[in-house]
C-alpha cells in the first residue's frame, strides 16, 4: 500500500439549494379568467353536440309524424274505398230495374211469383241496415224505408187475396208470417237508427222537448195546435179574465223556449192523422225573437226571422238529415216516437249545425258570420 493511499480523501461540501418561491394563492379574476379559458374551448364542442342531438330527435320527431299521417291517409283512404264500393253495391239493388218484388206483387201474381218478391224484400231490407249503419250520417234514406214499406204493404194485401181454400195454405200462411216479421224489423230499424242520432245530437247543446198529441183533437177540422191546445180548457172553462190570462201565460211558457242561446217561439199543428200508416201533417212555424241577454229585443223586430215548413211525420224521419234549417246555424227535428190509439208522441230537437249530416254543408255567409264573431 502506498503512502497515497494512506492519506483520507477529503470530502466535497454539499452545493446550498435555492430556496422555493413562496405559494401565491390566485385571485377571484385570475381563477375566472382560468374558467373562462377552459369554458371558451368547451362551450362550442357542447352547443354542438347539443344541436346535434337536439336536432337529430326533431328530425326523428318528423319522421314520425309524417309515417303517422301517412297511416292515417291509408286507412282513411282505404276506409273511404271500402265505403264506395260497398254503397254501389248495395244502392244498385234498389236503383236497378226491378225484375220480381214490384211484379210478383201485381193481382196477376200466384203463389211462386209471391214467395219470390217476400224473398227480394228480405234481400232488399238486409242491404237497408248495411246502408243505415255505414251511411245515415250523410245519406237521406227515408225513400229506402218508405219504398219498402209501401213493398210490404202490398205484399200482405196480395197475400189475403188468395181464397182460404188454396192448396198451398200452409206455405201462404209462412209467407204472411215472414212479410210481418219484415214489417217489424223494419219499424226496428228505423226507431234504432233514430235513437242512435238523438243520442248522438243530445250529447252537445241541444234543446229537447216532447210533444203528446191527442189523436181524436189532430182528427179534427182544425187539427191540433201545439202549445194553443194544450191549455184552452183553462180558459174556457175558468172565471174571467183572469182565466184567460193563464192561459196565455202557459202557451208562452211553453212556446218561448232558449236554443243554444237564441230565444225562439215554437208552434205546431197536427192534421190529417192516418192510423194505418201511422203518419201526421204537421205545420211549423219557429220564430225568432231574440238573442239571449237583450232584453226579448230583437235585432229588427219589423223583420223577424220566421221559418215555416208542412210535411208529413212518419217514423222514418231521421234528425241528422231530415231537418229544417234554421238561422244562426241551427237545425230543427221532429221525430216521431210513438202512435197509439189516442194519442200521437213526438221529440222536438233543436241543434247547432255541426250535428246534422255531413252532406249538410253551412252556408258562406253563416261562415263569414261565424269567423267574424
């Protein structure tokens, strides 16, 4: 070992190390100015993906609205199809030449021709429901009811001009019960179609009344006068003039009625009541007086607006299509309810145009009127 070796090696003094800067806490504006920055950069990328998405479910909005209105077209027009074609078929069997009904029913006719009309009116009154339960909205089908009718009535006549001692009475007696089983399915579905349209009219705003018509009084020279009649015992037979003004009080009472906010004085009578066929004249005369709120003034009370109307009441009047217009949009109908030996029942209805049939369009001033108000 040398002598170098020997010697201790002298160590390095450690290098002093710069002291750290002081922590400087940031300030509010500089932290915002740091938010703004990082915000600046991430706002645009967020709008976009929003727009994006935003966008993309408004586009999947349409789609699928316009896939819903394409369906709902296709159904329509389908439904609209169907109806069309099914109406030529069944009117073409009423419109068409008749080959058996009408001259099987003729004096010349014998047992085979006669069975065969029965069976053509069957055919014919089972295409009537298929048209009243997919067209009475928009079709008058009260000549369909009367044509058949008026078949079926002369069916039975023809039927009780065979002799009793026909060879084949016991097939004439099947027939004669057939032609009243049609007669009444017939009377069932006029009086079902007519309650279905006044249960449909009475669920909006609408006036109803019932009207009880003594058979024997609408028999009469001068027939019945509704409300005049129903009270002139109360005149005649009361003290005075007391009694009279009672009774003017009940006719007004009972004529004077609100319809959908139009005041309006009803008056009918009832003549000529046939009791076979179940029919009645009947005059009306519906005025106007006034809109409610105006003091019974009417607007020119030098022209008042009177509807007046003669036709024959039958129970194959339907609302929706046989009704009488009136002003201000507004239909009125008579439906007869009931016929018995004594009496004569019939609903009055006085409903806003949007209830009657679809073939009933408003005329142009009631719509100009209607979108200025």
């Amino acid at each position: 070992m040398t002598a170098e070796q020997d010697k201790p090696q002298a160590t390095a003094a450690p290098v002093p190390q710069p002291a750290p800067p002081p922590t400087r806490r940031l300030g509010s504006w500089e932290k915002a100015e740091i938010i703004g920055k990082i915000m600046t950069g991430l706002l645009p990328a967020i709008f976009v993906a929003a727009l994006g998405l935003f966008g993309q479910q408004f586009a999947q909005s349409l789609e699928d609205n316009r896939l819903y209105t394409e369906l709902l077209t296709q159904r329509e027009q389908s439904d609209t199809a169907l109806r069309k074609d099914m109406f030529k078929v069944l009117l073409a069997e009423f419109l068409a030449p008749s080959r058996t009904a009408d001259a099987s029913i003729g004096a010349a006719g014998g047992v085979a021709e006669t069975l065969a009309a029965v069976r053509s009116i069957s055919s014919q009154l089972l295409k009537l429901e298929l048209l009243a339960m997919n067209f009475s909205d928009s079709l008058s089908l009260s000549p369909l009811f009367l044509k058949l009718d008026r078949e079926l009535d002369q069916l039975a006549a023809r039927l009780g001009d065979f002799p009793d001692d026909q060879e084949d009475g016991e097939l004439l007696g099947s027939m004669e019960w057939q032609v009243v089983a049609l007669e009444k399915r017939l009377e069932k579905l006029a009086s079902r179609l007519s309650k279905q349209q006044i249960a449909a009219i009475k669920s909006g705003k609408t006036l109803t009344f019932d009207l009880n018509i003594p058979l024997e009084v609408a028999g009469g020279d001068d027939g019945f006068l509704w409300p005049d009649d129903l009270f002139a015992d109360e005149g005649e037979n009361g003290a005075g003039d007391e009694a009279f003004e009672s009774s003017d009080t009940l006719i007004e009472a009972n004529s004077v009625r609100d319809c959908q906010d139009v005041i309006r004085r009803f008056e009918f009578r009832f003549t000529m009541p046939d009791k076979v066929k179940r029919t009645v004249r009947v005059e009306l005369n519906i005025e106007k007086i006034a809109a409610s709120g105006t003091n019974g003034q009417s607007g020119d009370p030098f022209n008042p607006s009177t509807v007046t109307q003669d036709f024959e009441l039958d129970f194959f009047n339907f609302p929706m299509v046989d009704n009488t217009r009136l002003s201000d949009d507004q239909r009125f109908a008579l439906i007869l309810t009931d016929f018995d030996e004594r009496y004569i029942t019939a609903t009055a209805l006085c409903f806003p145009g949007t209830y009657s049939s679809v073939r009933d369009r408003p005329f142009l001033n009631e719509v100009i009127e209607g979108l200025l108000d």
